[in-house]
C-alpha cells in the first residue's frame, strides 16, 4: 500500500467485498474448460507472481500497461457475461478501456483514475468470484497468503522491486491499483492485496458460514485503515511502500487454523449451492434448482431436455449440453459425465448409458 488516510479507499475496499459475496450468492459463472482449483495452480500462480513482476520492470512502461489493460477487460468482461450476455459485456468492459486511453491521451489524470477505479472493482468481483466458483479454497487461499507474505517482503520491505515497478507504471493508465489522488500525491492498494482482501472473505463465506466471513472481511478493513493512519500520523514516510501482505498474510493464516479446528472441513461449493451444508437453500441459483430437480435414477421429462449421465444415473438437466454438464460439476459430480438429448431416454426408463 501507499499513499495516506482516505475514506474512498476504505469504501472502495468495503464495495468490492460486498459485490462479490452478493455475486456469489446470486450468479452462477459458466465454469472455464480447465477444471477446478488444484494445490498446483496455486503453486503456478505463486510462480508466476515472482516471476512476472521482473519481467515487467524490462519492459517499456506501454507494454506494461497494454498488459494490464488486456487483463482488466477479461477480467470486466467475466464478471458482466453472466449478467449481459458475452457480447453485451465485451461492448461494456471495453468502455472503461477507451475512456482511459482517451484520458491519457488528453492529459485528463484524475479522470484516468477514476475510471480505473471502477475498472478495478468490476474486475476483482470478477476474478475471486472466478477463483471461488471454480473451487479455489481457503486452504488455497491461505497457501497464496503464505507465499505472498514472504514474496512481499522481500520485494517491498527488504528490496525495492515493488516500489521501481511503481514507479515505471503510476502516470500510466490501466494501474494496478485501486487509488485515489490528494494534494499530487497518489495513494492506493495495489491488485494483488485488493484481490486477497476481497477472496478471503469469499471463501470462508462458502466453506465456513456467514461469522467466519464478516470475521475475515472486519479483520482485512481494520489492518487496511491501520495502514492507512500510519500514513497519516506519518508514523512512516509520504512515499514509502508498505508490504500489506506482510500484516494480512500471517492473519489469514491464523484464521484458517482457528476455523478449521473449530469447524472442521471446509464445505464444497456443491454442498453450498445444492443448501446441502451451511448454505440456506434460498441461495440455490435457478440453474442448480433446475439440476436438482433432474437428479434422479429415472427420466420422466418433457423431451427437449439435455441430460448429464455418470455412473448410470441422471444427476443434473439443463436447456444446453454445456450447461447439464456445467450444473453436474455444480452438484459435485466427480465423474465426466455424458450428455443425451432426453429424447432419447423415454419417461421411466432406467437412465443407464
């Protein structure tokens, strides 16, 4: 983090925890082809976080940011598809991507800003809600935590990595950043701790219940606006760079052994959205409403349905093959299943294939 004391900071943070628990609750993200969350994702990913930033201090500050702008408008245009339509949200994420280079382009820096901003909450409900429907877990999270504690600070505390990367990339738009300017002075948190301050919350909201969340999400808030007021009453300096990750992490850690001692096992997000486990059943979106009602050893339906098949029984119905098989992985099928048009399975016959 830096900059100083500001109240937009916090509402900013406070919003996009917010929007991306209601987005959990209420939309369902098509699942990407690659499967699920694994240990190894997390390990690529930590990887990738190391590596990535020394790659960018070689680059050209317009190269970084073109970078930084094809990651945001995927990430917009996720987080919209669902709530638009693919096409519609690629027209919508595009938006803030134009308004920005035009604000560069006309030397509006304020606007530039203001626009990422938006661009930075949209895109971050997007990604953890990606990460948590595609099974992204708090253990997974507290591992990136871990890594990230270390990698902050050695990056920003004991060597100036993070701060020559900032100092390549802050007049540039698409920051990676959510921040606000006073007096010429820019302050912010960076992606990375906005992303980790919003997916913790997350995913103990959907593997541990509502107290553990608001817990995580009050105890992030507080450590940000610490941060905060250790700029304001210039317990450090203007321009220095505090590892956020540094605090967080070892907090993150703390909780996932508290809970997991006292709750035991996470709940899968099947068992969440199917209101199996913690989850009420008023939070079953209508696509696994619609698979639920399918799950069954026998097909008595209208024809016209698609059908999901695993081990010889129905376990999800959907309009689409892509969608039977996107709500059968909702449902926490573990085997591939296959898809059949429900014309072909007469009603009360056996659903074997």
């Amino acid at each position: 983090m830096i900059g100083w004391r500001s109240g937009a900071l916090d509402a900013g943070l406070i919003l996009m925890i917010t929007a991306s628990v209601v987005y959990l609750r209420r939309v369902g993200m098509p699942r990407p082809p690659i499967g699920r969350f694994t240990s190894g994702d997390i390990a690529v990913m930590s990887i990738m976080l190391i590596v990535l930033p020394l790659a960018y201090l070689r680059l050209p500050a317009v190269a970084v940011s073109a970078v930084f702008g094809v990651v945001l408008f995927t990430a917009a245009q996720t987080a919209l598809a669902p709530l638009v339509g693919s096409l519609s949200a690629a027209g919508l994420a595009a938006l803030p991507i134009a308004a920005e280079i035009a604000a560069k382009l006309t030397g509006q820096a304020q606007v530039m800003l203001i626009v990422n901003d938006v661009l930075i909450v949209v895109a971050v409900v997007g990604i953890v809600n990606l990460w948590a429907q595609t099974g992204m877990s708090a253990a997974h999270v507290t591992g990136l935590a871990a890594v990230l504690t270390c990698y902050d600070i050695g990056a920003t505390w004991l060597g100036t990595l993070t701060a020559q990367f900032l100092n390549k990339v802050l007049t540039e738009p698409f920051l990676p950043m959510l921040a606000v300017v006073k007096d010429g002075q820019i302050g912010g948190f960076g992606l990375g701790d906005c992303l980790v301050l919003v997916m913790w919350p997350l995913v103990l909201f959907r593997a541990f219940g509502k107290r553990p969340a608001w817990i995580g999400a009050i105890i992030g808030l507080t450590v940000a606006v610490l941060i905060e007021f250790a700029y304001k009453d210039h317990w450090v300096g203007s321009y220095a760079v505090i590892p956020t990750m540094a605090i967080v992490g070892p907090l993150i850690i703390l909780q996932y052994l508290v809970w997991r001692r006292r709750l035991g096992r996470e709940q899968r997000t099947a068992e969440w959205r199917a209101g199996t486990g913690r989850a009420a059943p008023d939070q079953v979106g209508p696509l696994v409403e619609r698979a639920l009602a399918a799950r069954a050893d026998t097909w008595g339906g209208a024809p016209g349905e698609y059908l999901a098949v695993a081990g010889g029984k129905i376990v999800a119905a959907a309009e689409t093959p892509g969608a039977a098989r996107h709500a059968a992985r909702l449902l926490g099928s573990d085997a591939v299943p296959v898809v059949v048009h429900g014309s072909l399975i007469g009603p009360g016959e056996n659903a074997a294939v």
